[in-house]
C-alpha cells in the first residue's frame, strides 16, 4: 500500500506489482465521480493503464479515514507508473452518504481530496 495521492498533484510516480488495485477516496463516503480520472503511464515503455469505474462502491477505512472505493486497476506487468489526473473538479466528496446529513453539510475542500 502506497501513502495517499492527492488528486491535484503533478508528476506523481509510483511502483506497482503485478495485480489487481482498488482506488479509493478518502475523507468521506458520499462520493460522485463524475467526469474524474487518471491514466497510469509506464516510465520504461509508455504502455498506459486506465481505471475501470466500480458498481459497487464499498466503504471502509483506510489512512485513518473514511474511504469509498471508486476504481479499480489491473496491472498486467511491475513497473514505475506516473500518474496523470484528469477533470479533478468533477470528483465530489462529503462526509456522509445519509440523505439527511447531506443536507446540511457542505462538500469537502476538492483541493485536499487524495485516492
């Protein structure tokens, strides 16, 4: 596990494994995506990785944070991989999912979102 990206950061570059990665938000649980994504881009070959968007959003914690997962990724080959975010203002957070909660809360700062 890697630590937390945020989604406005540039020229972020991470090391994956061979696998299968869920992405996920953090900070809270009512999440739209959106138009949001990011490409992966291999360093050594220039092959790219898009995320698949998830039908089922599965909450959790991870960071000592509420977490909803939003993507996942499957890497077919270990690599380093620069991250490349696109439409970041689209990706809407709020603390809770509850209907009646969201009422009153406001969406928190897109600023500070991290995956």
């Amino acid at each position: 596990m890697t630590s937390p990206i945020n989604i406005h950061s540039l020229h972020t570059e991470i090391e994956l494994s061979y696998g299968i990665y869920s992405v996920k938000v953090l900070g809270g649980l009512g999440v739209k995506v959106g138009n949001f994504s990011f490409d992966l881009r291999n360093v050594d070959n220039s092959e790219i990785i898009k995320p698949k968007k998830t039908r089922w959003r599965v909450q959790s914690f991870a960071f000592k944070k509420r977490a909803k997962k939003i993507f996942t990724l499957d890497v077919e080959n270990r690599g380093n991989f620069l991250i490349v975010f696109k439409h970041q203002t689209d990706l809407k957070v709020r603390r809770s999912n509850l209907f009646l909660t969201r009422l009153f809360e406001n969406e928190l700062l897109n600023e500070k979102l991290e995956i």
